[in-house]
C-alpha cells in the first residue's frame, strides 16, 4: 500500500503541468510582467531583456509547435484523476496554444516584437486560439496602419466582433477608420455586441459615440 501511494503520488507530480510555462531566468512570467512596470529602472530594464531574450521566444515555440499531448499520459490522468484525492491538473495543447498568445498580450507593448507571429496566429481555423490572437494583436499596440485594418475585418465576423472591437478600442483615436462599422453593432441583437461597440466608441470617438446617443457610464460614488 506505501509502495502504490508513493507510485501514485510520483505519477502526480510528473503527469500534471501546472506549472506551465516554466520559469525563466528562475521567475515566472508574472513576476516579469510586475518587474516591467518596476519604479526602478535597472529592474525594468532586466525584465524587459528576458521577455525580449527568452520568454517571448518560448512562447512563440509553444504557440506554433506545441501540438502534441501523449495518449498515455492523458489517459492515466483520467485513471489517476478518478481516485479519491487525487487531481492532477494537466492543460492540453491547444489550452497551452493559446495561453502562450495571450501571456503576450498580457505584457502589452513590451512584446511588440512578437506581433508578426500573433498576426500569423490569427491564420488558425481554431476559434479559441484566433479570438485569442485578436485580443494580443490589439493589446500590443504596435503597428497601427498594418493592424488596424486587419482588425476591422473582423467586425463583420460574428465569432470575433466583441473581441475585435475590444482590440481596435486600443488603438484610441487611431482607429476611427472603424467607427462605420461599429456603428451597427450599436443595434445588434446580441447585447455583447451592443456593449462592445459603445466601449470601443467611446475610447475611440466619443464625439461619433455622443451622436449614436452613447454616453458615457459614471459610477456613482457611495455616501
């Protein structure tokens, strides 16, 4: 009985992954996305070398050509996971695809390098892994005269629209070339869609939005 606990409690550290990704430099990538935004300067300066030198690269590995998940080992963690106390958490290729994408939007436009490759991901004919993509490309904020229009594309898209407008929102004023688009989404059936819109006006050209009779929310303040 030692023996087989002591089996399954090997089987549980080495199956699972969640600790995806790995560290880098000894630190995971939040601490790096919090040591960009650091007041001190030689700190900011380190992180933004180890996202440049080794995070981004890993994550554009793993975007493209981390594709395969072992039948063995997911099926003995659905064995394993149906034991009592045990659960082993095991994200699957395509989660960790699109993981990889959106940890690059999470350092915004520190990661602008990697926007050719999220560009390139947006190819996918997977839904997930393409909002994803949507979402990065408009979060790095790079490259507005070539993003921009690619962005607007996808308003007519109905699986993308809410995440396109959301994208094209940051780029402000920059992307007003989709106010006539967002405009209908102002009446679209789907009340996601109607919200996406009046936010991505807003930040975009509030005076388009005022005369759609979109007016800004005031959160009132409590007594």
């Amino acid at each position: 009985m030692v023996a087989l606990t002591g089996g399954v409690w090997v089987l549980m550290k080495t199956l699972g992954n969640i600790h995806f990704p790995a560290l880098f430099a000894g630190q995971t990538i939040p601490y790096w996305r919090e040591q960009l935004y650091s007041r001190d300067g030689g700190a900011s300066n380190a992180a933004l070398a180890t996202v440049n030198s080794q995070i981004i690269p890993a994550l554009k590995e793993t975007m493209f050509h981390d594709t395969y998940d072992s039948a063995l080992r997911m099926s003995l963690v659905n064995v394993l996971n149906g034991l009592p106390g045990v659960q082993i958490y095991y994200m699957q290729a395509r989660e960790r695809r699109t993981f990889a994408i959106r940890c690059l939007g999470d350092f915004g436009p520190a990661a602008r390098a990697a926007l050719p490759d999220v560009i390139r991901a947006l190819e996918t004919d997977d839904p997930e892994i393409k909002v994803a993509a949507i979402s990065t490309v408009g979060k790095l904020q790079s490259d507005p005269d070539k993003v921009i229009p690619l962005l607007i594309r996808y308003l007519d898209d109905d699986r993308c629209d809410v995440v396109a407008a959301g994208a094209l929102a940051e780029f402000g004023s920059l992307a007003k070339p989709a106010v006539p688009k967002l405009l209908p989404l102002l009446n679209a059936k789907d009340d996601d869609d109607q919200a996406a819109a009046q936010a991505a006006l807003l930040k975009i050209d509030p005076e388009a939005a005022a005369k759609a009779g979109v007016a800004p929310k005031h959160t009132s303040a409590r007594k």
